[in-house]
C-alpha cells in the first residue's frame, strides 16, 4: 500500500500539536503558580539544584511521576485535536443503543469525551493529581482517555510527544520562574479556545522569564536585611 503524504503536512501535524501542548501546559502551570512549585521542587530533588545544570535523562522519567501527571492533566483538560481523524465502518454495528451503518463516516468526539462529567470529576479543571491516583495512560490502554487515538489509526507522534516535550516543559521550569506580564493576575488568563483542527489558546500567551537564580538572590538579600 502506497502513501501519498505531503511533507509539509507530517511536518506542521508534528510541530504544531507540540506547539499547541507546551503551549497549554505552560499557561495553566502560570494560572496555578503552586502546581509549578510543586513540579520545580520535585525536578530540583530529582536532579539538584544547580540553575546552570540541566541534565535530565530518560531513565529519570519514573522519578518524575508529577510531571508525567502535568502531561497527562494537558491532554485531558486541552486534547491537541478535538475530532480525531475520521473513520469509516466497514458493516453494521449497534453501540450504546446506536445503530451505526456500514460505510458511514465516524468522527470521534475527544474534546466532550474529556469534559464529561459522568467519566471525569471536575473534569474542566486542571488537576494532574487525578493521574497520581490512578493508572490511566494515554497509550490507548483506556478508551476514556485516548487523545493520541487508538488501534491502527492512532497517531505516530505519540512517542515525540511523550518523550521530548517533558524534556522541553522540564528545561523551561527548572531554570525560570514565569510571570505574566502587564500586572495582569494569573488567575486572571485569558484561557479560551480556538476550535479548529487543533485546539489553540483563542489569546497566545505571553510570559515573562525570570531567571531562578536571580529569584534565589532576592530572596537571600531580603531575609538579611530582615
């Protein structure tokens, strides 16, 4: 069987859904200051606490269950692509009461799947400690939870998006502090959506990085002068 998938499109499907997850990570860990201290405080245990030293390896990752939490808490509350790519039947089958016909065209609803409240609780709210409790992965292991997709069609960047963007959300956190900017205040954020093909913030964010080690001097000079 021959594929005929333009470059451009395997590249921005790559690029723009990482984009788009760093993205919503960034903003609600900003929106939920002492989620990203809980998350900088773990990294710091696991890997010291040296600003200039960054060094976290693969094999670190099951030392990092939180931050693994944060990735999974993204996807559930801001799922990339709201419809997954649509699939055909290939014969009658009844589902939940439904009858679906043989050649219909199926597009599976990921964004009402996460944000239903007879699944998930609280399901609109960013909570990472919901995956801490329980063992439900992103891997297609649990159809409640299935942002990638599942079965043949799932999607192939999955092992980028699980491997390289903790590195990425890890390197931000541990060497900078985020404030957002013009006295905004986080709880503040403008956190609406841009339903398309991919689900962006409707407003980019806009964060400004404060190194952590200025913020440590600060801290030490005030408690000496105090």
């Amino acid at each position: 069987m021959s594929m005929n998938i333009p470059l451009k499109d395997l590249f921005v499907a790559g690029t723009n859904t990482t984009s788009s997850k760093l993205e919503w990570t960034m903003a609600e860990l900003i929106r939920n200051p002492k989620k990203m201290v809980n998350v900088r405080t773990k990294l710091q245990h696991v890997l010291g606490n040296k600003n200039n030293t960054f060094n976290l390896e693969e094999t670190m990752s099951s030392k990092l269950p939180y931050l693994q939490a944060i990735q999974k808490e993204t996807l559930h509350v801001h799922p990339p692509v709201p419809f997954l790519l649509p699939c055909k039947a290939i014969c009658d089958v009844e589902l939940c009461g439904f009858l679906v016909s043989k050649n219909a065209q199926i597009l599976v609803n990921v964004w009402a799947m996460e944000r239903d409240p007879t699944i998930w609780d609280k399901p609109n709210s960013f909570i990472p400690k919901r995956f801490l409790e329980s063992e439900i992965d992103f891997k297609a292991n649990d159809f409640k939870f299935i942002p990638f997709g599942a079965g043949r069609r799932m999607c192939p960047g999955l092992p980028l998006a699980s491997r390289v963007l903790p590195f990425m959300l890890a390197s931000l956190i541990y060497h900078f502090d985020w404030k957002v900017p013009y006295g905004i205040k986080p709880e503040d954020m403008d956190m609406s959506q841009n339903y398309g093909i991919l689900l962006h913030k409707a407003q980019p964010l806009r964060a400004v990085p404060v190194k952590i080690l200025v913020i440590m001097n600060l801290l030490i000079s005030f408690m000496m002068k105090n």
